[in-house]
C-alpha cells in the first residue's frame, strides 16, 4: 500500500462531472451546553467537468442543537454562472445560544480567573466556591440571525475582481437562563449570581442602550486579488481582500458605524506541491470611533463563507477560547505548514491525506472602553478582578497539528487540535470540521 501511495503522488485526479456529496455527522459536548448533535452536508455541482477542481455550483447544509437547548443552523449557496461574469454567493444563517462566550473586551486587559475555572473543569470543586469561578460565568444568551448576498466580478486587470455585498443581521443578547446551564448538574456545581456579562452592563462598559443588541443593515464592497491555482486547498498563490462595510442608521441598523478589514494570504510550494507553506494576515478596523459591541467579536467576509464569531476557534485562531479577543480594532495571523502525504483513487473518487502543523495568534490593536462608570464606589464592585484597563494586549498565541482527508479537491475532512501558550487563553480545542482554515 505504501508503494502504492508513492508511485501515485503525481498520479492525474480522475476529472469529475455532476455532482458530489459530502455528509459528516457533529457530536461534541460542552459542560454548559450539553451534548451536541447534527450533521453537516457540502454539495458540488461539477457540471461537465470543464470547471474542474472548483465546482461549478455549491451548497453547504449544516445544523446541530444541543441537550440544553442551544441550535445553530447554516445554509450557504455559490454559484459562478447564473449571472454572467459574476459569482455570487448566498448565505443564511440562525444561531441561538444558550451559552455564548464572553470574556470581555482587549485582550489581557479582561481577566479571566484561569486557575479558578480549571478547578471546576478538573472537578476539585469545593463547598461555599464563589460562582464566577465556574464556566457560566464567562457565558451569555444570544440570538443572531443574519442573510447576506455577495457577488464578485472580474476586473480588466489580470487576477483582479471588485467585491458587492449587502448584509441583514440581528442580534439579541441577555442573560443565560440559569435553570438551563444548571440542568442536570449536582448542587455544588450549580450556577447562581451575575454572570461577567451582567456585570459588564452594571460597570457602564456595556451601555444600556446597546445591552440587548441590535439590527445591522450594511453595504459592503472592496477589491479582490487571487491568483491561486484553485481554491479549496492551493498549492499556489495569493489571495488578498480589502473591504469596506457601511452601516448607517438610514439603511435601518440600530447603532450605526463602519469598518474595513485587510486579508492576505499565501501559499507556497516546498519545493513541489506536495509540501506547501501557506500564512494569511488579517486585519479588521472601526472607522472612526465607535463600534457597538456586539458587533466587536463579528469578522465580516465576503464570498462563500457566513459570518464568523470572535477572535478564537476553529475559523480565526485555532486553540485560543472562542470570543478571547474583542477591540475596536484586532489582527490576527496563521502560519501553516500543510504536507501532502498520499493520494490515490478510492471507488472513483480522488482523494489525498494530509497533515499540518501550525501558529495562530491574535491581539488587540485599538482599545474598547474598559474604564468603570457604574453607579456604585468601585470598591464595592469586583471590577478589579476583571478588569485592569491599564495593561497593554500582546499577542494570544497558540500552536497546533491536524489532519485532512481531502476528496475531489473540494470535500475536506479536517481534525485539528491547538494548544495556547498562556493559560489565560483557556486550555485548547479540538477541532472536527470541515475545509482547510483558509
């Protein structure tokens, strides 16, 4: 077999026409949460194989719930020929979540009682424990449902595209529901008091008119350079994004405000396209000086993918706890190093395997307003438990390895496990999805 796999390294995928299905079962569990379950469903529509590796058409169909109540639902539609010479993509999406995470805002100047959680999660609880010591501390109610269409035309310049899009999302924020996250847990694990979300709203950081979230309706648009050989797994190229969104009031959002967002990524071939070294470089920014804060952990995309939630997690950076890192303005980087290890064909299908080896890392680069403006003394709050909106953020890294099994170029099974460098981060994740980071 492994003779096999060597003397076909180079082998011709065979061409695929029609279309393609890719089905994986979701099982996870979150102490919060509960069990998680679902499925997720790619759909290729490789036509008469002339567009071949990139499908003609594509739909991506995923939904899980968990025990305790939480649900997520995603649809997304691409297509490069209903409207000549543009690509448009379409994307649907509803998430409610009994148990978001929040763990404030820039970075290291929120602080996150690492050693006091980990207590918890390594069941040395103890009788008479403050409650923010536990996870549903750190954890909120959100409702968001969001619908964008984005297209995507040539310019007269070679690898150059313009970028169009308009986007419709809500957002509903309040407290978890205590009788949810305590479900089924024994009496010294049970949640009570102010979640760090509530007291976020009682410190002033939160503003009161902003706390129960809001509507955003945005244009966006910018310009576009990809020269890659293909898309879903590149052994070449660069693809590079700048992008503007506008959200004004008169279109209908709630709280109004603008930002942009810088993209570049790379991949290069060592020495051949069986080991490729790839990184991408993102920046997001506010215009201006004001960003609601729900809107602070959102990385607005254009194209195929839906929008992504904060910096941390399988889409940003991998390993770092979901929603770490939230600012005006953020950056954040990946470094990745992919092998191609053996590729074959397997009841008329091409596939390879692959493995990685990565670095993520994210800071915050212009700060949201910690300072305390409650209404009670300062000393009668645990603010400066939280808090300390005098430390300047650095980098939240982490480092990791993964593996891929990748089918017709398109469909990719991807298992990646990345741990942080600082404990304040959390303690790493375990990754099963689907399609390489970027």
């Amino acid at each position: 077999m492994a003779m096999f796999i060597a003397l076909n390294m180079q082998a011709q995928d065979i061409i695929k026409k029609g279309l393609s299905l890719g089905p994986l079962p979701i099982i996870a569990f979150d102490q919060d949460k509960g069990l998680q379950y679902g499925a997720l469903l790619n759909v290729f529509d490789f036509g008469d194989g002339s567009y071949y590796p990139n499908p003609r058409q594509q739909w991506y169909i995923e939904y899980s719930a968990f025990t305790k109540g939480s649900q997520q639902f995603f649809l997304t539609y691409d297509t490069r020929n209903l409207i000549p010479n543009v690509r448009m993509s379409l994307a649907a999406t509803i998430m409610y979540d009994q148990a978001m995470d929040f763990y404030g805002y820039n970075g290291y100047q929120a602080i996150y009682q690492a050693d006091s959680v980990n207590d918890w999660q390594n069941r040395h609880q103890k009788e008479g424990m403050p409650p923010e010591y536990m996870t549903a501390f750190y954890r909120l109610n959100r409702r968001a449902i969001s619908f964008k269409a984005d297209f995507v035309g040539k310019l007269p310049a070679k690898n150059w595209f313009w970028q169009g899009s308009y986007l419709i999302s809500d957002y509903r924020y309040r407290p978890i529901d205590q009788n949810v996250i305590n479900k089924g847990k024994a009496d010294n694990e049970k949640f009570s008091g102010k979640t760090l979300y509530e007291n976020y709203i009682d410190w002033g950081i939160i503003p009161e008119n902003e706390k129960d979230g809001g509507l955003v309706s945005a244009l966006r648009g910018g310009l576009m350079y990809d020269s890659r050989d293909f898309e879903a797994a590149p052994s070449r190229g660069i693809w590079a994004e700048m992008n503007l969104t506008l959200a004004p009031k008169f279109l209908g959002t709630t709280h109004g405000f603008s930002r942009y967002m810088f993209i570049f990524r790379h991949y290069v071939p060592i020495p051949n396209e069986q080991l490729v070294f790839a990184y991408r470089l993102n920046y997001q920014g506010t215009l201006g000086n004001y960003t609601p804060y729900y809107m602070m952990p959102v990385f607005n995309t254009i194209g195929r993918e839906w929008e992504r939630d904060g910096m941390g997690g399988y889409r940003t950076v991998r390993g770092i706890m979901r929603g770490r890192v939230q600012a005006k303005d953020m950056a954040f980087f990946n470094t990745e190093l992919r092998w191609r290890f053996a590729r074959f064909t397997a009841a008329k299908q091409n596939v390879y395997l692959a493995l990685n080896a990565f670095v993520d890392g994210g800071i915050a680069t212009r700060y949201y307003d910690n300072q305390y403006r409650g209404n009670l003394p300062i000393t009668d709050t645990p603010y400066n438990l939280y808090v300390n909106p005098d430390k300047s953020d650095s980098f939240h890294t982490a480092a990791g390895g993964g593996f891929r099994v990748v089918i017709n170029q398109n469909f990719i099974i991807a298992v990646d496990y990345a741990k942080p460098l600082n404990k304040q981060d959390g303690n790493g994740g375990l990754y099963v999805n689907t399609g390489y980071l970027f």
